[in-house]
C-alpha cells in the first residue's frame, strides 16, 4: 500500500477518533448543567455555591477532550 494513502487513512481515523472523544464531554457539561439548573430551581439560595461547583464539573469535563486534542497530536 502506498505510504500517502496509508497517511490519508490514518488522518481520517484520528478526526473521526477526536470527534468521538469530544461527544462525550458534551453530554457530561450538558447534565452538570441541567443539574445545576434543577438544584437552584429547587434552593435558590445556594445558587453561588452550585455555579461554581457546576463550573468546576464543566472543567474537569472539558479537560476530557483537550486531553483528546492533545493525543491527537502526540501520535500524529
């Protein structure tokens, strides 16, 4: 197999792979935030205390598809 359409393929895998890997942190800041929602519809008063948990939930989600992008790049 010629060594370019072997590079094209493996470009391919690799964006397919990173688009995979980024759905699955979408979904997580997508509950903590519906969640957050819920609980301050519920106890208004802790409002502060639930956005900066839901934004630390987000982070530690959102590091999931840097870490994707990262390995992206690693293997490249």
């Amino acid at each position: 197999m010629d060594s370019t359409i072997l590079a094209q393929i493996t470009g391919n895998i690799a964006t397919v792979g990173y688009g995979l890997a980024a759905i699955g942190p979408g979904i997580g800041v997508g509950i903590v935030a519906g969640k957050t929602v819920e609980a301050m519809a519920r106890q208004p008063e802790m409002a502060g205390r639930l956005q900066v948990t839901m934004f630390l939930g987000i982070a530690f989600a959102e590091l999931l598809a840097f870490i994707g992008v990262a390995t992206f790049f690693i293997f490249q």
